[in-house]
C-alpha cells in the first residue's frame, strides 16, 4: 500500500468523521481535517498523530476549502447541518451548509484534480417509502429541507461527473448511533438520548407505542464503508445500513439488559415522523464488498461502556 495517500476528511473531528478519521490513519494515510468545530471537537481526534492534521474553518468558504483541498487526493464530505428540526426552522441556513457548502466542495475537488470524493447524503432522501426495504432505486420523495437538501447534492455530484468526470458516491446514511454522538444537541440519534436518560435514571420517553422501526447501523461499520468507498470505484449512491430493523420496544429492552430496568414514557405520536424504515442493502455488499458487522446488542454494549467511561472520568 503507498504511504502517499492524502485525505481531506471535512467534518471530520464529528461523531462519524472522528471514528473514520482513526480508521484512516491505522491505513497509513495522510489526514487532514476540515472542521468547524460546531459540533466536534478537537478531543475525538488524536491530535497527537504525526499523520494528522486539522484545518480550522467552515465549508461555506469557498477559499477556506480550496485551501484545504489543495495536496489532497480523496475527499471525504462529511460537514454538514444535519438536523433535520433545524432545516425547517432555519431551511436559508441549512439550504447554505448543506448545498453551497457543498457545491464548494464539489468545485474545489474538480479544481484540485482530486481523485475522487466521497459524500454523505440520508435515508432523508426517501421521506416516507412507499415499500420496505428501500432500494436506491426508489424515487425520492423527500419531506423536509434536510432530505431535500440531500437530493440536491446527489444531483450536482451526478451532474459534475457527467461534465467534468469526476467519480463520487454518496453514501445514503440510515440510522447511525455509537461512541461520540452527543445525545445533548440538536443532531441526536433515538439511541444516543436513550442511554443518557438511562444513565442519569431517568425515564425513555417515547412518542407513539413504540413499534415504529429504524434501521440502526454501528458507526464503527458506517467508518468501514466510508473507507471501502473511497478506495473504490462504484459512482452513484448507495445505502449504508444493516438491513435489519429493530422497534423502538426491541430497542429499549436490550438496553434494559445493561440499565436493569428501563422506565418507559408513553406520549402521542409526533407530526411528521416516519413510522418504519428498512434498507435494502444489496448494493452495499456488491458495491463495498461489506456488510454490516455489528450486531444491535453489541453494539449498545460498546456505547453503554463509552457513555459509563466519559462518566466517570475527572
């Protein structure tokens, strides 16, 4: 393997970003980051590396970008605004983290003669599929900027390898939980604020009867995929998930295996929420040669012992 591989990594001291960028220097590659710092933070990278290195700055500044691009042969976009409550608050400021951040991407990668990039988009594309498991064939249907955002982004990607020929994938997140996902902000994951009320003795408040369904994939599989996708060739889009669901009831019993009890609050469903979501992953092995290796109890484990960990600690 040569040691010159050079990885622009944005957002990457995040929750997903942190745990691909270790996965990348295990490689041998040469890492720097792109981050604003929002929402990671320089404690989930380890700065220490000789390998590493971290730019300080945000993808909507087109010079900043360039900047970092520059020496770089693979790109792996992860910034974002990822909140999709905050996308219909706020659609001006996320429709410009998420599209014109970007776009500054896509062009600097075409500038820079990157090799190739590799981007993040969300099961958010699908909105409420009409079938399960959900195949990237399905069409799009979006139901909030977020998703909408993300559909835009695919589009551009495909439109520069049709003018330019530039190879991208998107990766089509479902539902990813682990070590580092802060349960206290706005971009959150069910599991992730699940665990803290559990640990800090509080009750699981759940909004329906819990039996709606995720697909729950550990991050530590999702960093897997993002480095197969980037020494890869496949353009295009593709799922990232296990293709296995887990009910919110399912969920909070294995954790209960970990807490000794889980006490449950009961609400009415919320407006707008998806009640069932399935991949199909068939694209992920054959494109990726992976399939997600986690299962759900071990997983929790991990997080459980990590979120234990970061409480006992000075």
């Amino acid at each position: 393997m040569p040691d010159t591989e050079s990885v622009l990594v944005t957002g990457g001291a995040g929750f997903i970003g942190s745990h691909t960028v270790e996965r990348l220097l295990a490689r041998g590659c040469r890492v720097r980051v792109l981050d604003n710092l929002s929402s990671g933070t320089r404690a989930n990278l380890p700065m220490d590396h000789a390998g590493l290195e971290l730019l300080e700055g945000d993808v909507t500044d087109a010079d900043v970008v360039s900047v970092a691009m520059q020496g770089m042969e693979y790109c792996l976009h992860l910034a974002a605004q990822v909140s999709v409550d905050r996308s219909v608050r706020e659609p001006a400021f996320s429709c410009r983290q998420n599209v014109l951040g970007f776009v500054h991407v896509l062009d600097a990668v075409r500038r820079h003669g990157v090799r190739r990039l590799i981007y993040a988009s969300s099961a958010a594309v699908y909105g409420n599929p009409v079938s399960l498991p959900v195949s990237e064939e399905a069409e799009p249907v979006p139901i909030s900027p977020y998703g909408l955002e993300k559909q835009i982004d695919e589009q551009y990607a495909a439109l520069f390898e049709r003018l330019h020929g530039l190879s991208s994938l998107g990766l089509r997140y479902f539902n990813v939980y682990g070590p580092r996902q802060d349960p206290s902000s706005h971009y959150a994951g069910v599991i992730s604020i699940f665990v803290s009320r559990l640990q800090r003795g509080e009750a699981i408040t759940i909004y329906g009867d819990g039996s709606q369904s995720r697909d729950f994939i550990y991050v530590g599989d999702v960093a897997r995929a993002n480095e197969r996708a980037l020494f890869g060739h496949a353009t295009g889009v593709c799922n990232v998930a296990t293709g296995r669901s887990l009910t919110l009831l399912e969920l909070v019993h294995l954790l209960s295996k970990f807490s000794g009890c889980c006490e449950t609050d009961f609400r009415p469903p919320r407006d707008g929420d998806i009640h069932d979501s399935l991949a199909d992953v068939n694209r992920m092995a054959a494109w990726l040669a992976m399939r997600a290796e986690t299962p759900p109890e071990e997983g929790l484990r991990l997080l459980w012992d990590a979120c234990t960990a970061a409480r006992v600690m000075p």
